[in-house]
C-alpha cells in the first residue's frame, strides 16, 4: 500500500513556497500503488516539497534525484526496470513515499465523451464481461473530472487492478479502453496502464489547450472569456450560460424562486405547456420560472420516482422542494429526472426555470398529458395545465444572450487545464479518442481543431509524435431513404483528414455498429478492438490488417464510374443481402442511389436514371448500411470522390 513517512511543513521561512490551502502532493497521484511506468524511456516523476528540497527515486537498483525549486515542484526522471514487475517505487525527501506493486509495461491515456467513459458494464454481455474481467496486468486511473479556468496541479483518482470487484458500477473501467488493452495484451503480453480522461456531452475544444487554439482564431473570443474569469475569480462552470444566470437570473439573486416557502401569490397562473404568451414575452428570448404545487399521499408508495417533463426549448433547471433534480440543454432530449428522495408526503413544490431561444414554440413541447410525475407504484400525478409563473429575464435585443447554451463544459481548454495538464509529462505509449458527437454541427471545423488539439498534447507531454488512434462515430438515427447531405457522414470524413493531417494516426471504422435510438451504443467491443488493430499495426508493427477497404482511385466509362480500392487483400466482402449504401451523381450534383457490383478489388457503380455520373459516395448519412468489407472483417468507412461544398462548411 502507498505509505508515507514524515510530517507536512506547511511554513518555509525565509523561501518563495507558500501554499494558502491545502499543499500539493509530495508525490504526484498519478503515481500510486498498482500503477504502470512506461517501459523503454525515462519516466517522468515529479511532485512538490519545501523548496531546497533533495529528492531521490529508486526502483530496482536504479535511482535518480532532483531539487525542489523556488515553488516547490520538483520533477526527476528515471529508466525503468524491464517490463513486467511487481516492483517497490521509494521516493525519499522530506517525506518518504513507497509505491508498491508497481508494473512496467504500456502506457494509454485514453479520453473523450461519454462513449469513451460507458462503463463495462453497460456494455454489451457487461454482466459477463466483468464477472470474467481478471486481468491482474491491466490497470486503470480514473481522472476526477475537473473544470478550471487556471492552473492544476494534480488529477485526483487511484489506480486500480482490473478485476470483477474493481471495473463495474460507478468508478469502473471505461469499456472502451478495456477492450482495446485486453486485444493489447492477447498479443504483446506486457502490463497496459489506462489513464482515462472524458466527461460526457463535451465538443473537443474542452480538452484543448489555449496554445494550440490561438492560432485557429476560431475560439478566440472563448479562450479570452475563460482568461478574463480566472484573472477574475469566482465560479468555474465552464459553461456560458451558467455564468449569464448568476448575472442576470432575477430567480436565483437573494433567495431561490425554487424555495418551496416562498410568497408566489402575487405570480401570475399560466397553463403548461405553454406560459410564454401569459407573461407577455411571446415570441422572444427569455428566462421564466414556474412553479406548481401538488399534494402527495401521508404515505409515499415504494420504488423510484421520477418526473416526466418530455423535449424542452432550450433549456430547463427542474427542482422538488428547493432541490435540484435535473437540467437539460439538449432540447431533443426527454427530460426524466429520479425525485424520490426529493419528495415528501403531503405539499410538495416543483419548480422549474425554463431559458427559451426561439420566436416560435419553446418551452415544454409535449402535450400537457405528459407531463407527470410518476411515484413508485406506478401512480401518475398529472403536471400539465395550471402552474404559476414569472418573467426572470426578458432577453429580447439588446438585453445579451450567453454565447452558448449548453449545461455542460464546452468553454475551449477548461478540460485541458483540469484533466490533461496534469498529467503532463506523464511517460505513455499514445493516446485513443472517442469523441466528436458534440461537434458533428461543425463537422468540418474538426478537419484542424483536432489535428491542433493533438499537436498541442504532443508538445506538452514532450515525447514526439506519439501515436494517437480514433473512435470512429457508429450509426446513430433513423436511416435516410434518399441520400444528401449529412453532418455526421462529414463528421466522419473530418476523423479522417484529422488523423491524416496529425500524422502515426488512425481511425477505427464502426459504422457496422450502433444504435438508430441511442447515442451509447453497447457495442464497446469492436470499437477497442479495432483500436487496437491500429495500434498493433502502426505502433507495435504487427503484420495484422487494421483498416476496411479505402478509396484509391475513380475511373469514369461510359454510364458507370468504377471505385478502386485498397486494403482489399483477400478481396471485396458484401454483408447482406446486396452491395447498397452507395449514390451517385451527375454533373446536375443530384444524388441518386446506385447499382452496385464488386469486380475484384473494384466496386462499379450505374444509375438508370444518370447517363453521366461524375462523383460517387458510399456510406454517407448518420445511419449507413455497412456492407462493404475485406476478407479480413473490417469495413469500409465512408468515403465520396467529389470535393463539392459540404453543409457543415462555414459552421463555427
């Protein structure tokens, strides 16, 4: 177990450390019982002591040393010992820290959204999958999320062995970064170390850093908005609109308009949905708070209860007597907030602040019969019709609106500063990404926000151009009959030219996998092992196929264009019961679906209703069908043969 010998001095007379709150670590958290050092270079280990401070790391007869500076930080690094282990890790300064069962081996930081933080098991078979997950040679830190404006000096999590008892429920294994380590180990038969970073619901600029943002100029107003509020101080939301509530919000200035004890007899009776018209600010942005009483039974029945509010526009911060319970930005999303423990028998209070954009609709967009809370036997207590309610900000022009609307982090760097930064110059093999749902709407912006989110990685952990391997968005929504534009097949495209424009980068293709209804699909498992295919071909040098079928070449001929292929070794596979997902177009740049036909390492493509195609795509919509494969069981991602202007160009 980590121990550590020796007192804290809080005070150093006479030097430049002082800390106000609580110190930093002597010994970084990232570094801790059951870690994993990067085998085959020298392992930064840093932490912070009283300046003037002589400080000495050994493991297995190896030692190296270094001196606290004027604010204390002192960093050493260190060759490891060969893979495998366990080994004792002593640090010895003004405090003595052991580091026990330490293993040597491959290091993965691992981040992104939340399909990168779903939990095993949630996964598919995710019962069985953590009854079997015994892998003493996998381990895994969970960053804490942290949003900041400023400097951090450590990430909070421990590491953990992966075992049943360690990667289920809350605080467990990122399924993700699971599989992708177990394909990992099957072959290089070294300890993997995952360090996991993601927060879900976040556009990628989040885990930015400013540096490598400022030279885009497509985030300069964000990046000065989160340097003025550090320099500033005060609450670190990481998020606009929280900001704009604490400034403006008349319902949250001297008390709470959620307090279920407040006077609201002087509000006025509005109908939900609905209320804007009532209050006099139809038709334009503004900030409402509504309020309804209801009566519950002297005796609660058992079993969870929840609050059924359905989509709102835009968005809603729902509270049970004073409490809490829920928030949502994302107006497609049916808001169904757990309330149980916010009830009470007899008078209860649900209050909601309701922020409306839109000149027309807005507000609850369910009808009135949906709305409900719903107790734990079953029982329906109807919320629609009449509530209370009152005008907290009208927002029409000039009256300002926040920059952004989400709830969640999406201020650029936020997450870089809190997650990333502290982990930096951690020693590690590479890196894997799942992320991107957040910016799909700015597709093509991806095309140099992510290639300068990874150089700005790549210099702050100062290892080169280590190897940086992405999620592929899967299928998600209902699939198109016609074909045409489409944000998420650009989105995928941008992964693509991302990962070229980054360079010893991969994509992982997973369109074959998915949900049409749900944004977390449980198919974890072929998305980590397909990472790990790049990672075993580009990394390790494995002769192991890493990529579905690509498109090198079009030739045009007489009422066809023929699409030649690599990563066709083996030849073509069709899955399914025919070659479709593709659409071609004539010099009109109307698309039409295609015949399809595999000739070798060639798909032929014709329209009866296009004499003269000129341009080819395939897979191009949220929800493709995935039935273009190689022999060796890797599909082809989407790809077109025309450069004509996408629908997300322009979008910032």
């Amino acid at each position: 177990m980590r121990r550590m010998l020796g007192a804290w001095a809080a005070l150093a007379v006479g030097m430049l450390t002082v800390w106000a709150a609580d110190p930093p670590p002597f010994v970084s958290s990232i570094f801790g019982d059951y870690m994993v050092l990067q085998r085959g270079k020298p392992n930064a280990i840093w932490g912070w002591s009283q300046a003037g401070d002589r400080v000495t790391v050994e493991i297995a007869g190896k030692s190296s040393a270094a001196v606290a500076g004027p604010d204390g930080k002192w960093m050493t690094r260190i060759e490891p010992p060969p893979p495998g282990g366990p080994y004792t890790v002593k640090i010895t300064g003004r405090q003595t820290v052991e580091l026990h069962e330490v293993l040597v081996g491959d290091v993965w930081l691992c981040s992104g959204q939340s399909n990168m933080g779903f939990g095993l098991g949630q996964a598919r078979n995710g019962a069985d999958e953590v009854k079997n997950a015994n892998h003493p040679e996998i381990r895994f830190f969970n960053v804490r999320q942290k949003v900041t404006y400023s400097h951090v000096d450590a990430p909070q999590g421990t590491w953990k062995i992966v075992s049943p008892t360690t990667v289920g429920g809350f605080g467990g294994v990122s399924a993700v970064a699971y599989f992708f380590a177990r394909r990992l180990q099957e072959s290089i038969h070294v300890p993997i170390g995952l360090v996991h970073a993601s927060v879900g619901g976040v556009p990628a600029e989040t885990f930015a850093s400013a540096g490598s943002l400022k030279p885009l100029h497509d985030f300069d107003a964000g990046v000065a908005e989160v340097e003025a509020r550090a320099a500033k101080g005060g609450p670190e939301y990481g998020n606009y609109i929280m900001h704009w509530y604490d400034e403006y919000d008349a319902g949250s200035k001297g008390g709470s308009w959620a307090d279920p004890e407040l006077d609201d007899s002087a509000w006025k009776a509005v109908a939900v949905p609905g209320a804007f018209e009532e209050l006099g600010v139809a038709g334009v942005p503004s900030l409402v708070w509504l309020r309804k009483e209801i009566t519950l039974p002297a005796r609660l029945p058992q079993g969870p209860a929840r609050l059924y509010l359905g989509p709102v526009e835009k968005m809603d911060t729902t509270f049970v007597n004073g409490r809490q319970v829920g928030a949502s930005s994302w107006v497609e999303n049916p808001r169904v907030y757990f309330v149980g423990q916010a009830l009470k028998p007899g008078r209860n209070v649900v209050a909601v602040r309701l922020l409306r954009i839109k000149a027309e609709g807005g507000g609850f967009l369910n009808p009135a019969a949906d709305l409900k809370l719903v107790l734990g036997d079953g029982t329906a207590v109807p919320l629609g019709g009449g509530w209370k309610g009152k005008v907290a900000v009208d927002a029409r022009p000039p009256h300002p609106l926040p920059p952004g609307f989400e709830n969640l982090p999406t201020m650029p760097g936020v997450l870089y500063r809190g997650m990333i930064a502290p982990l930096e110059p951690l020693a590690i093999s590479g890196a894997i990404w799942y992320q991107g749902e957040s910016n799909t709407v700015r597709a093509f912006q991806y095309r140099k926000l992510l290639p300068a989110m990874i150089a700005g990685w790549r210099e702050s952990f100062g290892q080169g151009d280590f190897p940086f391997y992405i999620a592929g968005l899967p299928a998600f929504q209902k699939r198109k009959e016609a074909p045409g534009e489409d944000s998420w097949a650009e989105f995928r495209e941008a992964q693509a030219v991302a990962a070229k424009a980054a360079g010893h980068a991969c994509v992982a293709i997973t369109i074959d996998t998915g949900d049409p209804d749900n944004i977390h699909p449980v198919d974890k498992r072929e998305v980590g092992d397909r990472l790990a295919l790049c990672a075993l071909a580009g990394h390790y040098g494995e002769a192991v196929a890493y990529s579905g079928p690509v498109l090198a070449g079009v030739e045009r001929s007489p009422g066809a264009l023929r699409l030649r292929l690599a990563h066709a070794k083996g030849g073509l596979v069709v899955k399914g019961e025919r070659l479709e997902g593709f659409a071609i177009a004539g010099e009109d740049r109307q698309w039409r679906w295609a015949e399809a036909r595999v000739e070798g390492d060639s798909v032929v493509l014709s329209s009866a209703g296009i004499a003269a195609p000129v341009a080819a795509r395939y897979a191009w919509q949220s929800n493709p069908p995935a039935t273009l494969w190689n022999a060796a069981g890797l599909p082809a991602g989407p790809f077109r043969t025309d450069d004509w202007p996408l629908s997300t160009e322009g979008i910032r």
